[in-house]
C-alpha cells in the first residue's frame, strides 16, 4: 500500500473526470497510475465508467448470524462424523463376516481332522487285533508269556536324584587352639 | 428455495455423500413449465425417493412381521439335507489305552438310475470297481429300477470319499453313525453294544450310557440354524482290564470249556488291593460288530447276573470267619468222622466211600482235604445267628458295586430259617444251600488277599484325557475291614499248603508261592434238587509272601467223570497265573 487518498471537500465539487490530482504520492510520482484501490463512497458512482482508474469493489459475502454459521458447523461436523461411523460400521460387518467364515472353516477343519483321527484309530486297532490273533496261532511261532522264559530285575536303590560333587571335607571346628 | 427446502431435509439421511445438492442453485429465469429440468428433477427425485420408501416398507415387513415365520421356513428346507445323524460316544479304551470301541461313520449308497448323466453300462463299471461288487449285478439292479437302488451299506469313510471324487451323478451316499468294537468278541460281556437304531443294549455301553455320550454344542456356522452336535472333547472312558491278559484267559478258557464241552465258564483276575478287575473273560461270547447275529442268552453276563453255589472256594471264608472270632487256633486238631446226620440230611465228605474218616486233622488239613465235616465242626462254634450277621458283614444279599449291569444279588436263606434250623448253618459251613455271583467270590477272596478289606470290584477306572488324567471317577464305597491282617496271613499259608500238597497242586506255578482252593459244587436242577450237573471252580490268590492277585475260574457242567476244581479249573488257573506273573512283573518267590 504506497498510496494514500486524500479526500478533500472540493475534491467532490471539482471533479473533472481525472483524479490524478487527488492523489498524492508517498512514495514515487510514477506507480500513481496503477492506483486503484479507492473506497466508492468518496466518489459518485457517475464518474466510475469514464475513469480508467476507477476500482470495483468485490462483493464480499454477506456476514451470517451466528446460529446459522454454528448449524453449518454441525453440519459438517455430523457429515464427518458420519462418514466416519459408515466406514465403521462397513468394517465391523466385514469384520464379523470374516470371523464367521473363519471360525466355520477351522471348524470344518476340526471335524474333518476328528473324522480322520478316528478313521487311524479303526484301521490302527483293527491291525492290532488281527496281529494279535495271527500271533495266536501255533504256527505263528510265538510263545506264551511264562516265568521260566523271564528276566526279573530287581529294581535298582533309589539314588539321590542330585550328584553331589566331592566337597573338600570341612575342617572340623576347633574348639580350643592346637599346639604342636 | 423455499420450495425446495423440506424434500431437502427428507432427502438428508439418505444422500449425505452429496452435500452439493443441485436444488441448491439460484433458481432458473426462465419460465415454469413441464419441459423446465426443475420440474423433471424433482419428479425424478420424487421418484427415487417413493421407491426407497417402497423398499424400506418390504424390508420392514419382511424382517419384522414375517421374520419369524421366514426362519423357521428356512429351517425346514435345511434340516431335510443329510446329516450325521445320531449321537456319538466316547471310545472305551482299556488300561494300556488299547481301544475297546470307537465310533466311526459309515455310508449307505443308493443310486438313482433316472439321474445318471451316463450309461448304466459306464456307472456299474465304475462303481463295480470302487466298490468291489459285480458289475453284471450292479447293470441288472440299474435295469430294475428307476431309482432309489440301495447299492451298498456299511461303506467306509475312504471308500466314500474315492466316490465322491469321481463326481458321479444320481449317487446318494448317506453317513450314518456307527460303534465299532476293534477286538470283536474279546470285550464282549464287558463292553456290551450299540444296536443299529443307535441305543445302548448291553454291557457298559448301556450301564454308562451318560457317561459316555458327548455333550451337545452348538455349531458356529455363520447363516445357519443353530443346530447342535455332539462336542467330540478327547476323553475316553478307561477300563481297569488288560487287553493282553484277557486274551490270554479268553484262549485258555475257551480251550478248557471246550476240552471239557462244557456249558458255560469264566475267568476273573482282581487286584486285591483296590478291587481292579484286571481280567474278566466269559465264555460263550459274541462280536459286538454283529450282535444281530448272536444268541440272545449270551449277551447277558453270568459273571455278574448269574448265581451259583460256591461249594468249597468258600471254606478258606469261613476258617477266616472262625479264626477272627477266636473260636479255633491254626494248629488246632478237629476231629473228621467223614460222616454226619442232621436230622435227615447226611452230610459227608466227597473222598468218603474212598477214604471214610480221617479222624483228628488240623485246620490245614481241613483245607487240604477239602473236609466237609471238618468245616461243619469249625463252624458249629460259632452261633448261628452271629454266623448270620457275619454273612451279612460280608455283603452276600447286597450289591458289590460293579459297573456291569443286571447284577444278580446273593440269595441266602431267611434269618429266621438259618437260625432255627442247624442244617443251614452246616451246608453253608461247606459253602453250599446259598448263592452268590463269581464276582462277589472273587471280592470276599480279595479280602483275605489284602489284609482284610473288602474292596468294590470294579472295571471302570474313570473317564480320562490324552494324557490320562482322571476327569471323572465313579464313585466307590470305602471297604470295611472284615479280617485282621493275623486272620488274613493264616488262611492264605493255608491255602498254600492246599496247592503245595493238597487238592490244588494241578495248579502249582514253579518258583512261585500260590494259594488256593477247589471247588466242585453239585448245582441244584431246576426241581430244587441236587442234581448230577456240577460247578467246579479254583480260586488261587498269589504271591503268597505279599498276597495281592485273586485268580478265579469257574467252569459250569463240564462233562466227563473225572470233572472236578483240581482237574478243570486248576490247571487254568495255573495257565493264567504263568501270563500274570510275567505281564504284572511279580518276581518268582525267593526260596525259603
């Protein structure tokens, strides 16, 4: 802002289509020319379309009460907010989804690994037994269980479970010196 | 914008991605009129909004006022497609976690010609190969009938599934539940069976049905009904018996009970210090997989639902009885005139046309004898009425507490009769007029096993987990002391010496000490009378030096004259003992 405007009563009365002569420069006479920035209400608005110089004013927007300005302010707020809850909610929902078939699955895995859990044990049982009764058979060439064909161990003496390592023997206390 | 104002707030809920709302444009000069955008916009926007007000209408009615109908509507479409039916059970394992019975699923196969996507011919050789079948019968069942062909039953979980991956067409396979008992006829008596309907019929699958079966959970499907099914935890219920050891005693029973034709036999192993049954084979069996085709009468357990006169297996009870009460010393001398009259009953002993009187024995060799005068004397000591009470004591009348179902109760005469008439005292001195199951036998010869207690004989350990922790136990009553550990020690070096040189030496296992008795009981006919059938029967406890294994054997009417405990049940036993010596790790008896 290098410029000032200088309004003066005869300034309105002796208007003669240039306000070169109105304005003062502050600074250096030659920037006098872009001057534009001057208020409407010291001109009459009959000399703004002949003058070059001549500045618009740019409608600003008209100030809003207060209860509304707080209403758009909810507004955007609530619109956030919103937004945010659906994409929570999308979230959540997609979340249990998820689980759901997760859980389904691993269940399904469970019932199928229980299936074959007893599927092994049939077959494996099933083999036990018909190796149990071929062993049966004289031709077989098995023998039953008797004394006279068994070892006996005696059970071992319970060992202290910690090895002790060999303690260099504590000098036994001395009641009264030695001499000797 | 006035007009525009409230559609605006109505619009609010539903557009709220779109604050810049056309409608909020300063309006339009020129003039009103139906080709005007304003007026097409709104009757668009009118539209839409009608249209969701529609569809929230038929939401609402649908989820809020049919809803419930909806549902259950659902649930009978789905619960018509096939499922597992049934509950299931837990295995039954016995002590070495060997698996007694199992459940498994198998698949009935119906084909349906009429939906074949390819020639008869093409699926009978398919399904002819899956399921080792004849493809001519197969083509010629297919030719018959449009459809439902039962094809197969009992089909296996793999079997299935190899058809089931050929992805044929007009196939049914429909899985059923069903118990599968690996050892076949081993645990029959035991365990019982699971008939085809799915119910528990005998044995313990039906005394511990509750126990047995899985606790229903709910299924975590998403978007199905909650239907529930069986809760498949990994417990199983774990028996007390051994499978090793029942097959040996299974194989030798039936050796004996056919060497001999006789009608019926049993074979019980009890550890006397808990009342464990460690062996119970019964013979004649049957296989739990094929029930259907067994004799009704086997599916009971004699063991347990039968009762017989113990005849002299129950003499060492009595010597105990006598010697608690102090009414004789061991080394007492009795005299054995081999013959008695009792008003008009004579009792006499079985040897006596061959040895007559024996004169004065000592209480051994009462025992060793198997003296039936000798007994009758030792127990006309005691007062008939406290022998009465003594029986009682020993739970003859009353339950011994075992798993197995339809236990048959010890019958004994009235205490009235008993008392008042001296005949009873004195057959029941010999162990007969009275009857009591093998089992009870078993527990009252525990008693003098383990220093006097009488313990519940059981088969039942409890329901285990994987690492065989104890989940639940069934309950057991405390034993109470019958005999002291003096009366106890006595009567078993008794029946040593009965082994040793008496009546029991067929079942002498070398370098072991093994106490014993015989037994060889007239049965009574079905006119009350003593007829010529007879029970013989061996009772052996061992080792002597710490008694702890009770080893019975009962054979019912073996034939041939020379069927007595010493020649039937005796050398049983001894095959018995030979296994549980080497199997339950009891070292041979160091020479005395």
């Amino acid at each position: 802002m290098g410029f000032a405007v200088r309004v003066d009563a005869d300034g309105a009365r002796h208007n003669d289509g240039s306000s070169q002569s109105n304005l003062v420069s502050l600074h250096s006479p030659s920037h006098v020319a872009g001057a534009q920035s001057i208020p409407d209400a010291v001109h009459s608005p009959a000399s703004k379309p002949s003058t070059p110089a001549e500045v618009k004013q740019l409608p600003t927007a008209p100030r809003l009460p207060l209860g509304l300005k707080l209403l758009v302010g909810l507004q955007q707020g609530s619109t956030i907010f919103t937004g945010g809850l659906v994409a929570a909610a999308l979230v959540i929902y997609s979340w249990t989804v998820y689980l759901d078939k997760s859980v389904a699955r691993a269940f399904r895995e469970l019932e199928v690994l229980k299936v074959s859990t007893q599927q092994v044990t049939t077959v494996n049982e099933t083999l036990k037994h018909s190796m149990a009764e071929q062993a049966e058979s004289p031709t077989a060439g098995f023998k039953p269980f008797e004394p006279k064909r068994a070892i006996f161990l005696a059970p071992a003496p319970v060992r202290p479970s910690v090895e002790h390592a060999p303690m260099p023997e504590a000098p036994a206390p001395m009641s009264h010196p030695l001499g000797y | 914008m006035g007009s525009t104002g409230v559609p605006y707030l109505l619009l609010y809920p539903f557009m709220v991605t779109q604050p810049s709302n056309p409608f909020q444009r300063p309006p339009a000069r020129r003039p009103r009129h139906l080709a005007s955008p304003r007026f097409r916009l709104v009757t668009v926007w009118a539209f839409l909004v009608l249209v969701m007000l529609g569809l929230s209408a038929r939401l609402i009615r649908l989820q809020l006022v049919m809803g419930d109908q909806l549902k259950v509507q659902a649930q009978e479409q789905r619960q018509s497609l096939p499922q597992v039916p049934r509950a299931s059970r837990r295995p039954i394992i016995d002590r070495q976690a060997n698996v007694l019975a199992v459940d498994r699923v198998v698949y009935t196969i119906y084909a349906h010609p009429m939906l074949f996507s390819r020639s008869r011919e093409e699926m009978a050789a398919t399904l002819g190969n899956v399921l080792n079948r004849s493809q001519d019968t197969l083509l010629q069942r297919f030719q018959e009938q449009e459809t439902g062909i039962q094809v197969a039953v009992d089909v296996s979980e793999e079997l299935a599934e190899r058809l089931r991956n050929l992805r044929l067409d007009g196939l049914d396979l429909l899985p059923s539940q069903q118990r599968f008992y690996p050892q076949q006829a081993l645990m029959s008596q035991l365990v019982g069976y699971i008939n085809l309907e799915g119910e528990p019929q005998a044995g313990l699958e039906y005394a511990l049905q509750d126990q047995l079966l899985y606790d229903l959970e709910d299924v975590p499907f998403p978007n199905s009904l909650q239907q529930q099914q069986p809760n498949r935890d990994d417990l199983r219920l774990q028996l007390t018996l051994d499978s090793r050891l029942q097959r040996v005693a299974q194989r030798n029973l039936d050796a004996t009970v056919r060497r001999y034709s006789a009608k019926q036999g049993a074979l019980i192993v009890m550890d006397s210090r808990d009342g464990a049954i460690l062996s119970l084979a019964v013979t004649p069996t049957y296989d739990p997989n094929r029930y259907y085709e067994a004799n009704v009468e086997q599916f009971k357990n004699w063991v347990v639902s039968d009762l017989y006169e113990p005849g002299s297996t129950f003499k060492p009870i009595n010597v105990a009885i006598a010697l608690e009460e102090g009414l004789i010393v061991p080394d007492e001398y009795i005299y054995d005139e081999g013959k008695l009259e009792y008003d008009q009953w004579t009792i006499q002993n079985v040897d006596y046309k061959a040895v007559g009187g024996r004169g004065s024995i000592n209480i051994t060799d009462v025992l060793r004898h198997s003296s039936n005068v000798g007994m009758v004397h030792i127990m006309e000591r005691l007062k008939r009425s406290d022998y009465y009470s003594w029986l009682e004591k020993m739970g003859l009348g009353s339950s011994t507490g075992i798993e197995l179902p339809a236990e048959a109760l010890a019958q004994l005469k009235s205490r009235s009769q008993f008392v008042n008439n001296p005949v009873e005292a004195a057959t029941t001195a010999f162990g007969q007029g009275f009857s009591l199951n093998p089992i009870q036998l078993a527990q009252l010869h525990s008693a003098l096993a383990n220093g006097g207690q009488l313990v519940s004989p059981h088969v039942v350990r409890g329901l285990v987990d994987p690492e065989g922790n104890l989940a639940w136990q069934p309950q057991r009553p405390d034993g109470k002391k019958l005999f002291s550990k003096e009366t106890t020690q006595t009567v078993v070096k008794m029946m040593e010496a009965v082994v040793e040189s008496g009546s029991g030496q067929p079942a002498q296992v070398a370098n072991y000490r093994l106490g014993g008795k015989t037994g060889t009981a007239q049965k009574a006919n079905e006119y009350g009378e003593y007829g010529d059938g007879r029970l013989v029967s061996f009772v052996g406890i061992l080792p002597v030096e710490n008694p702890r294994y009770v080893v019975l054997a009962v054979i019912d009417e073996p034939l041939g004259e020379d069927s007595y405990g010493s020649t039937v049940a005796a050398p049983l036993v001894k095959s018995v003992v030979e296994s549980l010596v080497v199997m339950a790790g009891v070292p041979p008896s160091t020479a005395e």
